[in-house]
C-alpha cells in the first residue's frame, strides 16, 4: 500500500483493541457470574479479581499478537474470514502465554467457562471494530477525504506499470496529480511541480532513465522536505524483497532471499533453544539406554560425529547415534553405484552398512535425538533444511541449491513430512527446502512439528 497506515493511528487501534478486549472478558465474567444460573449448581465461580492476572496477558500482548498476525495490515483488502483466521492464529498464541502461567506461575483458572465465552465473544467484537473501521474510511473515501497527493516521475512505460499493479484500494488512496517524464523533461519542471502542488510524496518510477536525474530528483525532494519513494524496478528480482538499512553512515537498499533478523526470528532461537534443553532433559534415561545398545550391539563409538554444512555453509560437528558399522565412511565409496538419489546426496534402501540396531533407530527417527545437543548449541534449529556433509554440498551443481544454506539446519523440514527417502532426486528436496525459505513463519513451523511426530511415529517413508 503506497500510503502506509499512520503509526500514530496504528497504535490507536491496539490501544482500542485492548481496551475492547478487556471489555470483552469482563462482559464474560459478568455474563458468567450474574446470568448463566443454570451453572450456579454445578461450578461456583469466583469474583472478577481473582481473575486479574489473565487481564494481565490478555490486554497487553493480544494487540501484539495481532500485530504478529499481520490482523491491522490492508484491512479493506481482506475478507472477515480471512481477519478471522488471524485472529484465530494470535489465539492459539495467547492460550500458550495463558498456559505458561498456569504450568510455570502456579496461576489458577478460576473459571474455564469465562475463557469459552471470551473466546467467542472477542473474535466479533475484534471483525466488528475493523468492519467499522472499514465503513468510516469508505465513507470518508466516497466523500473526497481521503488519497493522498502524490507527484509520479520517471519514465512513462514504468509509471504507468506502476500505476496497474496497484489494487483498486491502492489507487483509492493516492492521487496523482502530476506526471513528469524525467526522460525528456528538464529537472526544473520536476521543481516547479514540487512547489506547483505542495505534495508531500514524490514516487519515482524507472529502468534505464540517467541516474543523475535520479540524483538531481532526489536532492530536489529533500531540499523541499518532500519524501522520495523509488520503485525497485530498475533492478528486477524473481524471489530477493528489497527492505532498506544503513551500513555505518551509508544508506543501503537491501534484497533479502530470506526471512529478515526480526524478533519472529528470535522467538524462533528461543524456542529452539528451550525446546532441545527440555528435550535433553526428558530424555536424559532414554539417550543413555540407547548409547548403551549401540556400543554394545556393535563395536565402535555410541555416537556417530560428522561435519556438516550450517547457516550459510559454514562448517559445524553434527551428532546423532551411530546408525552404520564403524567403517562405513572408508566403504562408501564402494556403494556409490547404488545411489537411488540423483544429485549429489548418496541414499540407498538397503545399505549393507547399517546395523539391525541401526535399521530401527533411523525407522523411529531415535539416531537423530543426540541434535538436540546442536540445537542447544545453536548450530541447528528444530526446524530447518536437513544439514548435508560438507563434501555433499560442494558438489552442488547449480547455484541455486546454495539457497537452502541460507537458513539455519534443522531437526525436521517439508522434506521430512512430504516423503522423506521416497524423494530420489534431489532437486525436489531443494524445492521444499526453498518453499520452506520463501514462506517462513513461526506457524510454518509449529505445523511441521506437529506433522512430523505422527510421521516419526508411524516410520512414513524412512528407511
């Protein structure tokens, strides 16, 4: 949307849906402890203060939570179930925050019914809000109060291209009320049209028109205090998204080919992090047992190290339990005409290396276990593009299985819940791996969690 929300306004909104919420939760308090007397008999619900303490999560972080969801973004451009899928998803969000505090707070639940009738009170009052929102804006729009005024310069060809990727709303919030062809008209045109229709936007759109003109615009925007917007399209890009930063004191246009270092990012270490220390933990009893079999079912370490390539291809020790004969790295070579992967990994069905022991233990997945260690060491994520050997990826030959390095390595991926061995050529790994890369989330990566245990559990296509 060329004429992005007014941050002002946005945190106007948030501070309207926190207080609607709360609102909302002691409208289903009051409605629980005053109306629904068919209940009176059955459960005794206390008083709303002792219910405080869910106040404390719900007004601060579910605004938050939405925001996360995108829920406040293009609202004219969504359908309410689509508002309502997100709300759905910062739901889901709020009840782990509301769980935390019950498991590691002690916090009690005084009534499980006042969070039922929350939760289907809050998503219509949040579609309520945003559908009346929607309806102001409308109206304002339908009365000419709103677009915009925006001076569009560059090369006529991308103007106008510009001007028909935007939607029907995009075009409802600008007004265009000069165009100049930098190609041909002098820069003083451009100024005279600067202080001709006191815009405060000037949007600037070419391919091949002279970066000095570029420049000279620029300059001439900023010596009026006009902001400069300047459309990528002078250097097209398939999948990179250009953001903007700043390298020491040199502004820098940046095209990211992967999620950018946010704090989804960050939830997301933490979350691994957390998650193979209680990982460990819990297995604790369960890792020693199968240590024991392995160095006592055949000779050599319980433990099976390799390097591995990380984020970026950087070289780290993977662990997992030995699988194969202690030998089997000096006997591969022996196998490679029996490779049933095309491309550079080396996958057999039936590879002579592998011990009985080690035959169930890649069947459940419990040779992979002794990662958590390179998780909690932060070499590897819970989800990510399985780490291959360092000799595997140089022989990569073409550039764009590289991409899958761009993320960190993971336990599990779209790879290991959409086929696993039944995948033998490896360009359809990379796909995976890169659909992964190119639509990452937090909630991408809960599902292929929750879709991989059925997987281990079940041994769907692991050999």
């Amino acid at each position: 949307m060329l004429a992005q929300r007014n941050e002002i306004n946005l945190e106007l909104l948030k501070a309207c849906d926190a207080v609607l919420l709360g609102l909302t939760f002691w409208a289903a308090h009051f409605l629980r402890f005053h109306q629904m007397v068919v209940l009176d008999g059955l459960v005794e619900i206390e008083a709303f203060p002792s219910f405080i303490w869910m106040l404390a999560i719900i007004i601060p972080f579910t605004p938050f939570l939405l925001e996360m969801q995108d829920f406040y973004n293009h609202p004219l451009e969504k359908t309410a179930w689509r508002s309502m899928q997100k709300i759905a998803a910062a739901g889901m969000w709020l009840f782990v925050f509301l769980a935390a505090g019950v498991i590691f707070l002690r916090l009690e639940v005084p009534s499980r019914s006042v969070l039922i009738l929350f939760a289907c009170f809050a998503p219509c009052v949040l579609i309520l809000r945003e559908q009346l929102e929607i309806f102001f804006y409308l109206r304002k729009a339908r009365a000419g109060k709103v677009g915009e005024r925006v001076i569009l310069a560059g090369e006529p060809g991308c103007m106008e291209t510009l001007l028909e990727s935007l939607t029907a709303v995009q075009k409802m919030e600008i007004q265009v009320v000069e165009r100049i062809d930098l190609s041909t008209q002098p820069i003083q045109d451009f100024v005279s049209a600067l202080h001709e229709h006191s815009v405060g936007r000037v949007v600037l759109a070419f391919k091949s028109v002279d970066l000095k003109k570029v420049q000279t615009a620029i300059e001439a925007c900023e010596a009026e205090g006009v902001d400069a917007w300047l459309s990528t399209e002078f250097i097209p890009t398939s999948i990179a998204k250009p953001t903007f930063s700043s390298l020491g004191m040199r502004p820098m246009l940046v095209f990211r080919n992967k999620p950018a270092a946010t704090w989804p990012l960050f939830v997301k270490n933490l979350i691994d992090r957390t998650g193979a220390l209680l990982g460990l933990v819990l297995l604790f009893p369960l890792l020693l047992l199968i240590a024991a079999a392995v160095k006592v079912t055949s000779p050599g370490p319980a433990i099976f190290r390799q390097r591995r390539a990380g984020l970026h291809g950087r070289s780290f020790e993977m662990w997992k339990f030995r699988s194969m004969r202690a030998d089997a790295e000096q006997n591969k070579s022996e196998l490679q005409s029996f490779n049933e992967m095309k491309g550079p990994v080396f996958k057999m069905q039936d590879d002579p290396r592998v011990t009985p022991l080690g035959r169930f233990l890649r069947k459940t997945s419990i040779d992979e276990f002794p990662q958590l260690v390179n998780v909690l060491r932060g070499d590897m994520s819970l989800v990510g593009p399985r780490p291959l050997p360092t000799y595997e990826v140089a022989q990569f030959e073409e550039a764009v299985h590289r991409r899958r390095l761009s993320m960190k390595p993971g336990l599990t991926c779209l790879w290991q819940i959409q086929g696993r061995s039944s995948v033998v050529d490896f360009s359809d790994w990379v796909r995976m791996d890169l659909e992964y890369i190119d639509n990452w989330s937090l909630f991408l990566d809960i599902y292929i969690i929750l879709r991989t245990i059925p997987t281990v559990l079940l041994g769907i296509g692991a050999r």
